[in-house]
C-alpha cells in the first residue's frame, strides 16, 4: 500500500502580505510547527481550521496518519506534536506486550499509550500533546506521567483552547528541558569536585616537628584543581620531603598532568631517588605523558635533614623559596646554576644545593601565580607592573610584622596579591609553608651562648657577684 504523501498547512493569524504553498512568508521567532498525528483524515484536517480561527501567532501544520510517516516529518524546526491515543503503536515494545498481556489495551489489543512510548522514544526533545475521548480520561492522566506535555479531550477541543495547550505543552517541554540541565550540571560539578578533592595531596609527616600550611587557589573559574600542584612527605629515615611545580596552561589536561607528576614524585621519594635523579625521572614520566613536546613544568624540591638545620635544594626552572630565620627578615632562598624547567632538555642536569637553615625558620614555596598578578604601585613609586619577586618578599615581611603566621600568613599573602592584582588571578597558585620551633635543647644552648660570662661553679657572672637571669624566649617567627 502506498504512503499517504505528508500534508503541510500554514495557518496565519493575520496575512501581511501573499503567503500560499510557493510564496511562504519567512517563519518568525513567535512562529511554532505542529505535528498532527491522527488517523482520521477528517480530525486531521479541521486542526488547521481550529488554529485559524483562534487567531494569535502563526502556526504551521504538519499532518502525518502513521508513525512512519511522522517520521519523516519529524524535523527541528518542529516545536509540538499532537498525538491521537488512538493510534496503534509499534506492538514490539517491552510496554506495550506488557499492558497487552495484562489486558489494559485499547480496541484493537494493543497498548492504550504504545504509540504515545514510540513518539517519546522517537522525539524526546519534543513537546507533546494528548488527544483523547472524554470516557478514556485515566488514559490521558497515564500519558502525562508516561511523559506527554498536557492532554486535550477530543470533543470539548477548539480553536483558542488548542492554540494555548500547544503553547503551554512547548513552554512546559524547554522547562523541563532546562531543569533537566541545570540538575544534570550540577550532578557534574559535585562529582567533579569529589575527584578534584580526592586528587589534592595529604601531607604525610607522622613524626615530624615541622608544622604544616598550604593555599591553592586554581585560576580555571569554578574548578578546584589547576596546573600548580605540590607535596610532602617524611621517609623513613626523618627526612623532610617538600615539592612544588607548575604545568605551563591552566586547563584540565593540565591539571590532570600536575597530579601524575605529583604522584610520580611521592613514590620516587619513597623509593629514595632524590635531587638529579629524582627529577631526570620525573622528566621522563612528563615526556611520556604529556600531550604535545611544547608542554614543561617547572619544579622546585627541597629535602630537609632530620635535624630540620639543613636542607638540600633543586630548582627546575622554578623561583627560589622564601626563608624567615628567628630575628631576621625574610629573604629568597640563595641558589645558583639552577636547571630548566622539566621537559625543554632531554639530557638537563639539576644540581642539589646544600643549604643552612638554623635552628627555628619559615620556608615558603611558591607557584608564579603568586608573583605575576599585575598591580600599581608594587615598588612603593605608583608605576604599574608585576609584584616579582622582590615586591611578594616586602609583601610577606609586612605581614610577618603584623605578627601572622601559618595559615593566617598564607590566607593574607593570596588575598593582598589579588587585591592588588584589582580582581581575581588569572593564574593558578600554590603556597605551601613550612614552619620549625627551636627545640628546647637548642633554645637551652642559646641561652648559654648568650650568658657566656656564667663561672663553671656558681652560677655567678665574672665580673659582677650576682646570680645572672635567664634570658627570656624568644617568640617563634
């Protein structure tokens, strides 16, 4: 049998100008397609006829008498379709063998919403309407939560009721819709951030004096993990391991790449490589992992000895940390003959630096992110320019004399960097601090050194006759 040839029909409010089959007037923003399916030519046809005489905005009508040829109407330009319950469906679905075998059909055996499921299934980002018989009304409650838009009795339908349910039955369907994607977003973004949160690192010093701070504030909006990445941990021997780095970008293929260095550079150090090897091998994991040979990431490694007075240093391309020593202003780390960063050089060398650190300190590694946000005045002279270097060093020293420490320092440092920067970084940061007290013993020895007048015997200063005073703490930096 052949296939009805597909009707369209073009219902205006109010003609503006000679509109037919040939001529058709340019469709609006207002304008809305329906899709009719019905399989009573007669019903079919008196749509057209019900819209026109309701007035209003525009709309184009489509009618199709199967759903085979309503799939070949089904286009994008179609906003509703309005579905007769009566019409069979595809039988071959689970639904519809399911609502035969329990005897809840239509006439004709088969499922009263068959056709309905293959229309949702067909279009699911249409709207849809349901044209029943006013004594089939538990089916058109059932196709609403089947999934159709509105439902419309057969015999009380007109023009202007027509014309709002189909308007209704498209405003409801890009609800939906837009509800839809804002949960499924959101679904996104919550598991996203319980993988960001589980990649960030833990600090593992069981055992260790040193306290522990860190800030990180990736420049990609919304996310919580950029390329900077960072870490330590304590070996077994009670040396202090402490990393730093940055992968050039700031997207999540970079970020995914600065915790595989991260995680690279965690078991290395357990495995007990340190300085030039450890980081000749974490350039190859970043050749092998990387996605183009333009990609590199700086790194700086420290590696603090038991007794927290020395340490050794390696810089890749990195800045220098900041050091805080008791009484002293804070001021970068001394390094020279520092190497490129990891990936420019296929055979580059990173000399370790051995490092005096003293007795009670503040060590402060950083990402460029914390020295390249752009500001005025950062030399004390009202010019515009980076901070560097030099301005984050007074920075920090303003803010050690206003006596912040540990977490507050860090939290303040992030915050007056973007205050000065006028808004928020473009770049990720990462700040990580670590901080040793004098032990008692060491403070006890320093105490002696400074009454070094005391007599073996007495207790007594040489030159006056008089028990002398213990010299008072110093407060830790």
């Amino acid at each position: 049998m052949p296939v009805p040839i597909p009707r369209q029909r073009v219902v205006p409010a109010v003609e503006s100008g000679q509109a037919g089959p040939q001529h058709t007037a340019p469709q609006q923003p207002t304008d809305l397609t329906l899709l009719v399916i019905e399989n009573d030519p007669a019903d079919a046809f008196a749509v057209p006829d019900l819209l026109e005489s309701a007035g209003g905005p525009r709309v184009r009508v489509r009618t199709a008498r199967n759903l085979t040829e309503a799939g070949r109407l089904l286009t994008d330009d179609v906003h509703c379709i309005l579905l007769d319950l009566a019409l069979p469906g595809c039988g071959t679905c689970a639904e519809c063998r399911e609502d035969s075998e329990n005897g809840d059909g239509s006439g004709d055996g088969g499922s009263p919403l068959g056709a309905l499921r293959d229309v949702l299934r067909m279009a699911p980002h249409h709207a849809v309407l349901a044209l029943t018989p006013p004594d089939r009304a538990e089916h058109a409650a059932e196709a609403v939560r089947a999934g159709a838009q509105d439902f419309l009795f057969r015999d009380e339908l007109d023009g202007r009721l027509l014309s709002r349910a189909i308007r209704y039955a498209v405003e409801r369907k890009r609800a939906d819709t837009a509800s839809y994607k804002l949960a499924e977003s959101r679904l996104h973004a919550q598991e996203n951030a319980r993988l960001e949160r589980g990649l960030l690192p833990t600090p593992l010093l069981d055992g260790s004096d040193l306290k522990f701070a860190s800030r990180y504030r990736p420049g990609r909006s919304r996310a919580l993990l950029g390329g900077d990445f960072y870490d330590t941990v304590r070996t077994p021997d009670g040396t202090v391991h402490a990393m730093i780095g940055d992968v050039c970008g700031h997207g999540p293929d970079e970020a995914a790449l600065g915790v595989e260095l991260r995680i690279a550079w965690r078991a290395l150090t357990f495995a007990g490589l340190c300085g030039d090897e450890l980081l000749s091998t974490l350039q190859r994991v970043l050749e092998h992992e990387r996605e183009s040979e333009e990609i590199f990431a700086t790194l700086c490694t420290v590696d603090i000895a038991p007794d927290g007075r020395r340490a050794g240093l390696c810089l890749a391309g990195h800045p220098a940390p900041l050091i805080a020593r008791r009484g002293q202003l804070a001021q970068l780390m001394p390094y020279a003959d520092g190497g490129p960063a990891l990936g420019l050089l296929p055979r580059a060398r990173w000399p370790r630096q051995q490092v005096e650190l003293g007795g009670a300190w503040s060590l402060l590694m950083y990402t460029d992110g914390l020295i390249e946000g752009r500001i005025a005045g950062a030399d004390g002279t009202g010019s515009p320019g980076r901070l560097g270097q030099d301005g984050m060093v007074a920075m920090v020293n303003r803010l050690l004399s206003e006596g912040l420490r540990g977490e507050e320092l860090l939290e303040a440092a992030v915050t007056r960097v973007r205050e000065l920067n006028g808004g928020e970084l473009t770049d990720d940061v990462a700040v990580l601090l670590l901080d040793r007290e004098a032990s008692s013993r060491e403070a006890g020895s320093r105490d002696g050194n400074r009454d070094g007048g005391r007599d073996g015997g007495g207790g007594k200063t040489k030159d006056r006759g008089r028990p002398s005073r213990p010299s008072a703490q110093r407060p830790p930096l």
